[in-house]
C-alpha cells in the first residue's frame, strides 16, 4: 500500500470536493518532498549543517518512536487478553482447589 493510497483511504469523501481537496494535499505533500530535496546543504556555514544533521536525526527518532508506540499498544491489548484468560484460570483453580477441573464443566 502506497502513502498516496493510504490518504486516500483515510480521508474518504464521497463527493467531488472532498477528492478536490485530498488530491490538492497529496500534491502539496509531493511538491514539498521535492523542494526538500532540492536543497543544496554544501553552501550552508558548518552550523547550520550540523543544524540539518541533527534535525533529520530527530525527525527520524520521533518516526521511529510512532512506531514503536503503535507496536507497544498491539502488544498491550494482546497482553490484556492474555491477562483476562490467566484471571479466569487462577479463579477456577482457587474457588474449588480440591476439584480443579469442575471449573471446565
């Protein structure tokens, strides 16, 4: 799946200027990813590209960062499931100690 195509999903409109504006903010997106490009760091003073190093690092660490959190939150609720079945197994082994399996009738 591609970005473009994953806004387009994301911002379904069902009319001719909801597709309008998407188009417009997809290309805007494109235009500005372009223009980044485009720029010449070798003519910046040592500072100001010690400056763009350091500012592409962080914008990759916060990237990387919203993706660990999506992955911790999967995992999370995973492990809530898990957590509601080790509760229900722990009350029927405690509530009738001497007869664990009357609990799977």
């Amino acid at each position: 799946m591609t970005l473009d195509m994953a806004k387009q999903i994301c911002m379904i409109q069902r009319t001719e200027l909801g597709k309008q504006y998407r188009e417009y903010f997809i290309q805007l997106e494109k235009d500005y990813k372009a223009l980044q490009e485009q720029i010449d760091v070798s003519n910046l003073t040592p500072e100001m590209q010690l400056f763009n190093q350091m500012f592409k690092a962080v914008a990759k660490t916060q990237q990387e960062l919203q993706t660990t959190q999506k992955e911790v939150k999967q995992l999370q609720q995973k492990a809530d499931k898990v957590q509601g079945t080790v509760t229900d197994i722990k009350h029927a082994v405690i509530f009738q100690p001497d007869n664990w399996r009357a609990g799977f009738k």
